[in-house]
C-alpha cells in the first residue's frame, strides 16, 4: 500500500512529504517564460529599415508618381501634416554615409546645391504628387518636400522620398510655405556634423514623424517646432 502511494505521489508531481517542493518547481518553470515575454513586450518594436535610392544623377529625368488620390495625410494632434507612409516612406541616398560626411552633407562650402535636382524636373513631380495626395490648396503654399532631407543624407529624386507639403497651421494665403519641418531639418544636420547623433538615427527619427523627431533624439523637449528656413532651402 505505501508503494503505490508513493507511485501515486510521484505520478502527480508531489513529493512524500507534501507538495511544497513540486509547487517551488513549476513556479520557478512558469516565471521563466513570463519574464522573457515581459522582456519582449517592453522592448521597442524594431524601425523598419529605410530604402536606399538611387542617389544623386549628372542629370535627372521626371519620376512617376502614385496613382491619382492613392495617398493620404496624416495629422499631429497640433495639426502638422505628415505624408502617408506608404507612399512617402523616406530614401536615402548611397552617396551619403557615416563615414564620409565632411566630404558630403558637412562639407564646408555645402553640398546639397550640387546634387538638387532642377525646377524643370521636380515642378512636373510636384503637379502629378498634388494629385496623388489629393492637394487642391495653392500650390505655391505648399512645398514639394524631401521628407528626408537632402542636408541629413535624403535620396534627391527618388518619389518614395518626396511629397507635396500643405501648409501648417497659421499659414496666411498666398504667401509660400510656412514649413517648421525646416528648422528641424537643419538642427538634426548641425547635431550629425558635430557628432551628437548618427546618421542613420536621425534619418530614421525624421522619416518616422519630423515633429517629434529632435525629441526622439534628446535634442530638444518635447514641444511643437516652430518656423524658420532651413540651410539647403529644402
């Protein structure tokens, strides 16, 4: 009889002298797995990488643009407009990497002037991109927008980097954009050229959402941007 209780005992996962033990065991298996899950859970989902265009051309031909009405902004809870990611999602350009940048977007003298592409080409792409997002405001008040600057490392005409910007709030009509993205632009480039974020972390804190973006990089608290030219007049 003693026999088969100890059998029974065992086949249930208790010991002779009670359950005690048993119980210590599966609470220490259980907590293993629930701690790596929390572990998972609290950690940041990974950014997705961001495309590498085709970079800078001798010369640069119109690029087609998404379908008519295939695009929609988005808006901050302050109003600020932000592209559609699937349509505008950011490029970079090969010609630009960590490890030559006082040769390319900190060069002294600049760089952006020599690989911009010119009016004739993006005027085209600006007219066909307003249709794409629906844009029907001046198109003077709106910018055609490198969403990742050509001064932070930004691909100069690839479409998946380029979108027509309305206006932000308290622009007055008819007189040009009023963009703070600008000024978020060029304190982001004065931060890489004097080494206090990477590249690759600014391009992806920009591309992601340009209003929280010198936040996101403990450049600045937590507030809206405010207006002001940028260096490349991107």
């Amino acid at each position: 009889m003693a026999a088969a209780v100890l059998l029974a005992a065992a086949a249930a996962g208790c010991s002779p002298g009670g359950d005690h033990a048993a119980k210590g065991a599966r609470s220490a298996s259980a907590s293993a797995p629930a701690a790596a899950g929390d572990a998972a859970a609290a950690a940041p989902p990974l950014a997705a990488a961001i495309v590498t265009g085709p970079g800078p051309k001798a010369s640069y031909d119109v690029q087609p643009q998404p379908a008519p009405g295939s695009c929609h902004y988005r808006y901050t809870a302050d109003k600020q407009p932000l592209p559609d990611a699937s349509c505008t999602p950011g490029a970079i350009s090969p010609a630009v990497n960590q490890g030559n940048l006082k040769d390319t977007i900190c060069k002294q003298g600049g760089y952006t002037s020599t690989i911009r592409p010119p009016s004739n080409i993006t005027g085209k792409e600006k007219a066909e991109n307003a249709k794409s997002y629906g844009y029907d405001g001046p198109m003077g008040d709106a910018e055609y927008d490198h969403l990742i600057s050509l001064q932070l490392g930004g691909d100069p005409n690839d479409p998946r980097n380029l979108w027509v910007q309305p206006p932000s709030p308290g622009h007055v009509p008819g007189k040009g954009p009023n963009n703070p993205k600008d000024s978020v632009e060029t304190h982001l480039h004065t931060a890489i050229c004097k080494g206090q974020v990477t590249l690759a972390a600014a391009q992806q804190a920009i591309a992601t959402d340009w209003t929280t973006a010198e936040a996101k990089l403990a450049l600045r608290a937590a507030s809206s941007p405010t207006s002001e030219p940028d260096a490349d007049g991107d």
